[in-house]
C-alpha cells in the first residue's frame, strides 16, 4: 500500500521538518553544544584540582564551593566526564584574594559601600587544542551595605561572586565568540 502525499503537504512539513532534523546535524558534529562550548571532538574527560585558599584572610568554607561550582558547570553545559588525575581538559589553581574594603564614601567619611573581592588564580590545559591553554587571575566583587556586617551578606556574596568567576572561566576556557 502507499501513501499518496500531496506536494502541498510536504511544503506545508518542510520547515518543520528542518527544525526537527537541524539539532541531530550540529548534535552528532562533537564540536559545538547549544550551550556555547566549544570542545575539541576527541576530549572527553575533564579533571578539576581542589582550589585551595592562599588569600591572606582564609574564608573555610570557599576552597570547596568554588571547586564544587566549577565543576558543576562543566559537567551541567558540556558532556565531558569528571576524572581524577589528569583529564582531556585540566584546571588548577588557587583562590589568591579574600578582602573586604569600603567602596563609597559618604560626604562625612563614612563608608556607604563595602565590598567583598575574590580572585582566582587558574591554570587552564587542554590535550587536544594548546592555543586555547591559559594562566590568568579572574576577580569579581559584589558591593553591600556598610550598615550589614560581612558575616550577614557572606553567604549570599560567594555565591555571587562564585558564579560569576565560573561563568568568567567557562567562557575562557570553551567558549570561543
């Protein structure tokens, strides 16, 4: 038995038949992801060290939750597997800067702003493409009220500020536009 299709028919399919079959084409390519990384084809592991804390003023907690917030990124927006050692892609580094400063003087010098800033030394290899390597610090802030205390906004400005260094080093790393 066939099935008789109308020439108007299949126009009328045509386009949506391109939207259906346009994500398996650039899916099966490996290079480019609908989340803006661009990955070598052959990588498939990525292994991010502990970022120990060198600042001078050592927050406990922030070691951990920068490294656990980068590699959540890394394994949310790209298909590489976690590995230990030494993966297709490799991070390392270090948290350099903890500090808090006033930003804005008010006119009787007193501080209006204050402002937390991290910085992160990182260390980025890739096996499969060496051009895209680095060795760079990124540093983000986040500026709150001088009549808060740093221990009433610090868990809200690392999270912050962490994700913004992530989202900083992702692009860095695998995001070429």
């Amino acid at each position: 038995m066939f099935i008789k299709i109308k020439v108007r028919e299949i126009k009328k399919l045509h386009p949506l038949l391109l939207l259906w079959v346009f994500p398996f084409i650039f899916a099966g390519c490996g290079v480019y992801s609908f989340t803006g990384a661009s990955i070598p084809p052959e990588s498939r592991t990525i292994s991010i060290d502990h970022f120990p804390n060198d600042a001078s003023l050592v927050q406990p907690t922030l070691s951990q939750r920068f490294t656990e917030a980068l590699q959540d990124k890394f394994l949310q927006r790209t298909n590489l597997q976690l590995v230990d050692g030494v993966g297709d892609l490799h991070f390392e580094g270090s948290i350099t800067d903890y500090r808090t400063q006033p930003t804005a003087i008010a006119g009787d010098d007193r501080a209006e702003l204050n402002r937390l800033t991290i910085s992160i030394r990182v260390r980025f290899y890739n096996e499969y493409d060496p051009d895209s390597e680095f060795e760079r610090t990124f540093s983000r802030y986040y500026d709150y009220a001088s009549s808060l205390s740093l221990s009433q906004v610090e868990d809200e400005a690392i999270d912050a500020i962490n994700e913004l260094l992530v989202e900083d080093i992702f692009n860095q790393a695998v995001v070429n536009w």
